[in-house]
C-alpha cells in the first residue's frame, strides 16, 4: 500500500504537510519496509507494531529487534528497512525535518523533545507501558484518519497527533525505554544517564547526585561517557544545558534574567559567564545573530540540535 499524504495546509502556508502514514500487515509471508514517498533527504519515521515481531535493519549497528506492542521512533537513514515477520501488524508515519521542527517550535516547554528527536527511541506498550498504549494507538488511527479524508485544518490536527506521540515517547523515557544502538552494559548505563540529564538539567544536579541515582560511582560513570560518547559527564551536563539556553533565546521572549531563573542560575550574570565560556559570546549578542539571521527567511530552516 502506498503512503498517504495529508494534503491539507495550516492557515496562512499553502504547502502541504509532508507526512506519509500506512498500515502494514505480515498475512503469511514477511514483507520489508524501506524508504518511500518522501522528497526531503533527512526524514523521521515513527512505527507502531500492535502485534507480532519485527527487525529493524541498520547500516551502522547491529538489527534491532522488535516484539508487539511497542511504538518506535527511528531518525531513517539510507539502507535502513523494517522486516516484518509472519503475522506482524500496526502502521508507520513517515515525516520530514521541516515538519518536525514545526512541531517541535511551539513553545519553549516542548524544547526537551527536539533533544530527544535525532535519537533512536522504542515505547513498550505492555507491562508499565501499558497505560500509553490507547492513547498511542489513537493517535496513529486519528493520522490515518485525516490522511486518508483530509479536512480543513487536517495538518494542524495531524501534527498535534504527533506532537503527542513524542511526548508518549518522552514519558517513556523514566521507563528506561530508550533504544540506544544496543542495550546492556555501558551503553545501557550511558543512556540511563543521558534520560536523567533530559529530567533534570534545569535541576543542575552534580555528577556526583547524577551518579549516585544510577547506583554507580563517579569514576564508573565518567568512564562509561568517555568510552560512549567521548566526553566526560560534566562536559555532557553542559552541553545539555547550553542547548537548553539556546532554545530559550531562540524561541521566547524571555528576558535574559528569567531564563536565567529557568534554568537554575542565581542571575543573569551567571547565565552569562556561562553561555560565554561555551559559546564564545553573550547570551544576548547570540539571540540578536539568531534573530538577524531568522529575518529574511519565511520559515526556520530546519536544522535541530543533537544531543549526545
């Protein structure tokens, strides 16, 4: 079946919402999934397998293996398909970077998922998952839905939908359900603790309280992150909160005080020292370049910070 694509348009921007949805059914055979119907190189699918088993092929790890019901979200790269076992069911939405920084550009309460959303990422809809699976599983029927009829305001309906599977994906997250490019061990430990610093980098937590609510010492975390992402944790913790900051000037009208209160700092003269050690310029000198540089374009031009 090919994908849909919802053709109705927000007010006031006549493109249409490029987001594809399909369902997908394994009878007696299995069937492979690629990537299909999208103009736009850097796309994002999100799978919801209701039943049965699949596998997810990478080109730079080893395949990742799904069991019903889960949903995943998968940044798609070239060479990555989907293989469906016998008997496997659900749908997937396919999605641009353009589209998703619409979603994601709401507000600066939703910043946390832009973080989230170059990450590979699985939300088990069993066991304590269980309590997101209607609400998972609505809202991908609600994007098939307005796919298939578009009405009026059908994208706007369609990216809220969306923008509610990411936040399901985010619960998840306390679940320990992110899917790192393997589980077990270090990396397992070092997605734990990337999950913690998303809960609590407003929280300005010490490595050492970071450590202490993993259950390890400071020293096995710092090898960990320096082995996983090459770089030690308080490095990561800044990182984080830099991206944080930059959300911020970017996306409010805050003052430089209050977003200094937001994010932990005693001051603005805090917050600035800093954002200029990690950035080389003022907080302030910054959102006016972003803002500058925003001013011809009609629309943001759809770069997303990773993190780690």
């Amino acid at each position: 079946m090919p994908f849909r694509r919802s053709t109705a348009a927000t007010a006031g921007r006549s493109a249409e919402t490029p987001i594809r949805a399909e369902r997908f059914r394994a009878d007696l055979q299995a069937r492979s999934i690629g990537l299909a119907g999208l103009e736009e190189v850097e796309n994002f699918r999100a799978i919801h397998l209701d039943r049965g088993e699949a596998t997810l092929r990478l080109a730079d790890a080893s395949p990742l293996p799904l069991v019903g019901p889960v949903m995943g979200w998968f940044p798609w790269r070239e060479g990555m398909r989907l293989e469906l076992a016998a008997g496997a069911q659900g749908c997937h939405l396919a999605l641009g970077r353009a589209t998703l920084n619409r979603i994601l550009a709401r507000s600066p309460e939703t910043a946390e998922l832009r973080f989230m959303a170059d990450r590979r990422l699985l939300l088990r809809l069993s066991g304590e998952g269980a309590t997101a699976a209607a609400t998972v599983s609505s809202c991908f029927a609600g994007i098939l839905a307005e796919t298939l009829q578009p009405g009026p305001l059908s994208a706007s309906v369609v990216e809220s939908f969306l923008r509610v599977l990411l936040i399901q994906l985010r619960r998840g997250q306390g679940q320990g359900s992110v899917a790192g490019p393997a589980a077990g061990g270090g990396k397992a430990l070092a997605s734990r603790f990337t999950a913690l610093v998303e809960a609590h980098v407003r929280e300005r937590w010490s490595v050492a309280r970071y450590a202490a609510e993993l259950g390890v010492s400071r020293d096995r975390l710092n090898d960990v992150c320096l082995r996983t992402h090459g770089r030690p944790p308080g490095r990561m913790i800044r990182e984080r909160l830099l991206l944080e900051a930059k959300a911020y000037l970017e996306q409010s009208s805050l003052a430089i005080e209050q977003i200094a209160g937001v994010l932990g700092f005693s001051g603005a003269p805090q917050l600035s020292r800093f954002f200029s050690q990690m950035e080389g310029l003022a907080p302030g000198r910054y959102r006016s370049r972003q803002r500058e540089a925003a001013r011809p374009e009609t629309e943001a031009d759809g770069s997303l910070y990773s993190w780690p």
